[in-house]
C-alpha cells in the first residue's frame, strides 16, 4: 500500500501535475480578476501544455540519449507528456492570432531552454542567471497575457500591474527553490544563493513581498478585498522563505511551495462564493 501511494505521489510531483495545477489556478484567478467567462480552451492548454513543458525540460534530454529501457515511472510519465502536448496542440488551434503569438514565443523559450543553443550553451537554463527570469515571464505570460489576449481586451495599466506581480511571486518562488537546491544547482548557474548566500538571498526576497502587496493599491479597479487576500499569500510565502534550506527535501518546495499560487486561487475562490 505504502508502495503504491509513493508511486502516486512520485507520478503528481515529478510528472509536473502538481506544477500544472498551479498554472491552472493562476489562469482562472486571470478570468476572476478581469471578470471573464470561463475560457476551457485557454485553461487546457495551459495546463496540459504546462505539464509537457516542465517533463521535456526535464527528461527530454535524457530519454533522447538513453539507449535502455525506461523505468515505469518514466514510461508513464512520457506517455501523459505526449498526450498532453496534443492536447494543447489542438488547443492551440482554437486560440485567437494574438493568444497565438504569445504562445509561440512560449514554446520557443521551453524549447531554447531544454535543448542546446550553442556548442558553449547546453540551453538556455544553464545561461548563469538567466533561468529564473525566463520561468517568471513564462509564468506570467501563460496565466495572464494569453487568457488576456484570447478574450479580447487590451494590455491596460491593471493588466500591467498583475503581471508585474506574478513575476515578483515566481521570482520569490523560485528564489525559495533555489535555496533548496543550493547544494545541487551547478556553480554556473549563478543563482541569488550561490551569489550573495542563503541570509541576503531571504532578505531580499522577503523584501520583494512589499512591491508584491503595495502594487495592488495602484490598480484602476482596486478592491480592499483583493488587498487583504494577499495578506494571506504574503504571510504564507514569507514562512516557506523563513523555512528554505539547503537541507529540505524535494517535496517542500515541488509540493509546499509550488501549492501558493492554488492557495491563493482557493482563498479568491472562497471569497467568490461567500459574496455571492
């Protein structure tokens, strides 16, 4: 029994379930802010589009070069890989030509990311600090840009703000990530802890959380309750930054601290319905 509910929960982290679904929250918190209808053309592909990215960056390499038989893990993980980027292929489809463009750009950055660009560049994740820029503004393009675009309307200063905000939160996000990973991450990648330490690196992402919440303030269609909610996530992600070390394991950050953009769809969630 015990093996088996590993082997579940190894298929939703490593298998980027997990990530997918907190893609999928942030894009449906795009259609609750800019009070949109539900888009499920926008919302699959992100998701499953989402989840053949992060599983090609991370196996793709590997599975092109590996000449023996995968695990079952493997096997299933790249099964659900291939039906996912056909699903989000014939999405695709359906997207206006602006959401398109957008998504265009998107699939070359995963694809420069994962695949080797330059005999002296793998890709562009070993780019030394280039990384979790990349991930931020794919992040925010995905959950906002394109549900954005789809719809009709145009880049507005509210527009601006939010995804000004979502790459603050992943870049917080991904600094608690790179704390974890410290101890892995090749020196190459330059990355905020490997540069200024683990103590400076909290610092600063803590401080990011101040332009996080204060941004709000500054929207068009500001609403006090928007403010509070993300008092919340704030609280939230400054205790995962308080928690991050080098000594945590994987399931702190690929589970814990990637569940804060679902926390803060459910808190919105919640919010929704008791107004009603």
């Amino acid at each position: 029994m015990n093996l088996l509910k590993n082997k579940i929960v190894s298929l939703y982290l490593n298998g980027s379930i997990h990530v997918s679904l907190s893609v999928l929250a942030l894009i449906q918190m795009t259609f609750y802010f800019c009070q949109l209808p539900f888009d499920p053309v926008v919302s699959i592909m992100g998701f499953t589009g989402t989840l053949f990215s992060y599983n090609f960056i991370k196996y793709g390499n590997y599975v092109m070069s590996h000449k023996g038989t995968f695990s079952s893990n493997l096997k299933i993980i790249i099964l659900q890989s291939v039906l996912s980027l056909f699903v989000a292929s014939l999405c695709f489809f359906f997207l206006n030509t602006k959401a398109q463009l957008a998504s265009i750009v998107l699939f070359f950055l995963a694809f420069l990311y994962a695949i080797p660009i330059h005999k002296s560049v793998s890709n562009l994740r070993n780019l030394a600090g280039l990384k979790v820029y990349l991930v931020c503004f794919s992040w925010a393009t995905m959950t906002l840009i394109i549900p954005v675009l789809n719809a009709g309307l145009d880049i507005d200063l509210d527009v601006v703000i939010k995804f000004i905000q979502r790459f603050i939160l992943i870049f917080i996000l991904m600094g608690i990530f790179e704390i974890v990973d410290l101890s892995v991450d090749s020196v190459s990648l330059r990355t905020l802890p490997q540069t200024l330490g683990i103590n400076k690196t909290k610092i600063i992402l803590a401080l990011l959380l101040v332009p996080f919440f204060v941004i709000e303030l500054f929207k068009d269609n500001y609403q006090v309750q928007q403010a509070y909610n993300n008092i919340v996530v704030v609280l939230v992600t400054l205790f995962f930054i308080y928690k991050a070390t080098p000594y945590r394991s994987q399931f702190f950050t690929l589970f814990w601290v990637e569940s804060i953009p679902i926390l803060w769809y459910l808190i919105v969630l919640i919010q929704g319905m008791l107004e009603r």
